[in-house]
C-alpha cells in the first residue's frame, strides 16, 4: 500500500472543523508545524508538551514512534488496535509496515475526543442498526481466538478507535426506549454516545457487576464518574456501560489523557500520583485538583485497582480552552501485570498505605487530606453492601473483600 507521508489535523469542538496543523513523515523523523491561525485563536490542546508556536516542531521515537502525545492519544491501543490489525490483515495489507500516520489516517474523524485527520482512508459513515449485545460478545470472542467473524467490518467501525485490553464498542443509547444502535459518527436525535465492555478470556462471569459495584462505590465516595449501567443482553448476561464524556449529544469535548499530555509510557510509568496531581492543578488552576486526584488515589489503594495507568486518567477542554479533570473510569478490582500500582503513591508501588497518600496530602498542603482519606475507606469498607446491590456472585464478592480487608490502613 501506498504510505501516507501528509496528514492534515483538525479539531471539530462545534459544528466548525478547525485546521490545527500538519504531520509530516520524512525518514525516520515525524513533524509538525501548527496552523498560523490556529495559533492566534490561542487554544492550547497540549499545553505541557506542544505549546503553540510557529515553528517546526519534531519528538523523540520514545515513546509514541515519533508523534506527540496529543496525537498519540488518537491512535487506538489493545482492543481497538486488534481490530484494525484484523481488519487490515482481512484486506491483505502486511500490518508490520503500517506507520503511525497510516494509522491516524484510518483513525480519521472516527476517534476519541475532538482531534480529526485528513486524508481519512476506508473511513464511511455505519448505517444505523440496531446492537445485539449476545452476538457482539459472541463475535469479539471469535476475534480474540483468530477465528474468522463475519461481523469484522462492522465490529471496526464500532470499536476500532477504542483504547484499553477489554472488548468494547461506541454505540448509540436511547434512555428513553432503551434501544441501542449501531453508529460511527453522528447519532440520531435523542439518542447519546455510549460505550460497552464486553468479557475477555480472562476475565471472571460477573466482570461487568463488579465494575458497576466499584462505580456505585466510587460515586458515595465521592469520586466524578459519568453515568453508568448494567446492560442485559437476550441471554441474561450483563455488560458494562458508561455514556462517553468527550460527547454532548453530537459536539466533541478535547480528550487527552495523562500518558499523552506528560509523555509517559503507560506500559513502562513511573508516574506517581504527585505528578498527575502538578498536571490537573497547571490545567485546573485550582487547588481542589489536587483534592480530587487524592481521593481517586484512595479509592485506587483501599478497593484495590492496581491497573491505575496513565492511560486510565484524562482531561478534557471545553471550546473556549477551559481545562478540567476528566470523570474517572475503569475502576474495578485489578491486578495489574507486575502485581503493584502502576501508578505510585509517594514514590510506594508495592503496597500503599493511608501514610503515603497523607504525604501527598501534606505535601501538596491539602487541608482535608486526613477527612478525604477517611471518606474514601469508609466507602470501600462497605464493598458487600454493593456487592449485593450490583449481583456480584458470592465467589467473587468474598475474594475481593478479603483482598480490601487485607490492605493496611
């Protein structure tokens, strides 16, 4: 196939697509020069690491293969990435000689966020149809064992610019009918963006009412999450959705997430909970940043989600370039693949405890570090109440509150 050497970025916050600027491909090097009139607008969409300018900018292969951050965090990883290499491979193309601009240029205007790109290659809108939950987890199942699925194409479009190792698809959910549609881009009226999660080859039976307990968990301890609930497919079985924050109705909110915005290598982090408190303060401008990255670092210690990222933390700028932290989400009981947080606290990987978060706390002189703190545990503590309440089986209800009641305070 024929390399995409040019690739033009635009930003779509309204109706109106903004140019931002060009990426250009030349050897190894990857470069990008911002549009002159975007830079006078004045909307900083990367305000640590690609600040505007007028100048010719180009990064290290380390750790985004040559982009910045803030177009990296287009690109879909895990299951989104699965699906296009699929998708690919279906088609004949050798994915090993893909680049990053090929692959931004399949993202096109289909990605998370606001950030779109041309040209934009095998990209047309998905007619409307209605999501049967059962054959959509049957299908991604075929797709995890290689097994040939009929519904590829269609299983691409739905999730093929999604991020993270579960299954999941962007649909369409009418609150009011309950109906869930199938649908790329723009959605009908009365129907909003939502995402669904559907089990992996690991994951346990009741994956998807554990992570709806730890929503409910999280929402009483304080925590901002977007809307959630438990889907049920014809079968019976349960899936996990949350309605997308970077929506409202069919305009886009900026996305950028913590990996992105401080160029960390989420696979490889030593990002501690201190640095991404600096980050949401430097975009917040208020001290309460640090207050609500200190009480998602207690929820992540006490009700032990290990699997705590920098890819699992964002924020989002509005239109007029105000910045804000990101609702929470994929917060569920986790182990991630070394065992420890991948997030530290105070510099403790292994086994956090309420005297690391309270050196956050004093450190970034949060008055209320002690009450937060105590808020959050107090919460987490009462895990079988939404054990209970969410159908959690009794197998898993009881491994997970042995592993929270064996966390030292």
């Amino acid at each position: 196939m024929e390399h995409v050497e040019k690739i033009f970025v635009f930003i779509q916050l309204n109706e109106e697509e903004i140019p931002v600027g060009e990426l250009v491909s030349k050897g190894k090097n990857i470069y990008f020069k911002y549009n002159a009139d975007f830079v006078k607008r004045g909307l900083e969409i990367s305000p640590i690491k690609l600040k505007l300018n007028n100048i010719i900018n180009t990064n290290d292969p380390i750790p985004f293969d040559g982009l910045y951050g803030v177009f990296a965090d287009s690109l879909p990883d895990g299951w989104g990435k699965l699906l296009l290499d699929r998708a690919l491979t279906s088609r004949g193309v050798i994915v090993d000689d893909i680049t990053v601009l090929d692959r931004l240029a399949y993202v096109g205007s289909s990605g998370m966020g606001a950030l779109t790109y041309k040209p934009e290659l095998e990209q047309e809108q998905l007619e409307v149809f209605e999501v049967e939950l059962d054959k959509i987890a049957k299908a991604t199942h075929q797709i995890i064992s290689g097994t040939a699925t009929d519904v590829l194409d269609d299983l691409f479009k739905l999730g093929g610019s999604s991020g993270g190792a579960r299954p999941k698809i962007l649909v369409g959910y009418n609150l009011i009918t309950q109906n869930i549609i199938g649908s790329n881009k723009t959605l009908p009226n009365d129907y909003e963006h939502w995402l669904i999660k559907f089990p992996s080859s690991f994951d346990r039976p009741d994956i998807a009412n554990i992570e709806f307990a730890y929503y409910k968990m999280a929402l009483d301890a304080g925590i901002e999450m977007s809307e959630s609930k438990l889907f049920q497919g014809l079968s019976g079985q349960s899936y996990f959705g949350t309605k997308r924050f970077d929506r409202i109705g069919n305009k886009r909110l900026h996305l950028h997430s913590a990996a992105g915005i401080m160029h960390d290598n989420f696979r490889l982090s030593n990002m501690d909970y201190g640095d991404l408190m600096d980050c949401a303060f430097q975009l917040e401008r208020d001290v309460r940043a640090y207050e609500k990255i200190l009480r998602l670092a207690a929820f992540n210690v006490f009700a032990h989600n290990r699997d705590d990222h920098s890819k699992n933390f964002a924020f989002l700028m509005d239109a007029d370039g105000t910045w804000k932290v990101a609702p929470a989400y994929d917060l569920t009981f986790s182990t991630s693949g070394h065992g420890m947080h991948s997030t530290s606290v105070a510099r403790e990987s292994k086994n956090p405890t309420r005297k690391h978060l309270m050196e956050l706390g004093e450190y970034f002189n949060i008055k209320d570090a002690n009450k937060i703190i105590d808020e959050v545990q107090a919460v987490v503590f009462n895990w079988e109440i939404y054990a209970k309440q969410c159908d959690v089986s009794h197998e898993s209800k009881n491994r997970i509150k042995k592993t929270i009641n064996s966390i030292k305070s």
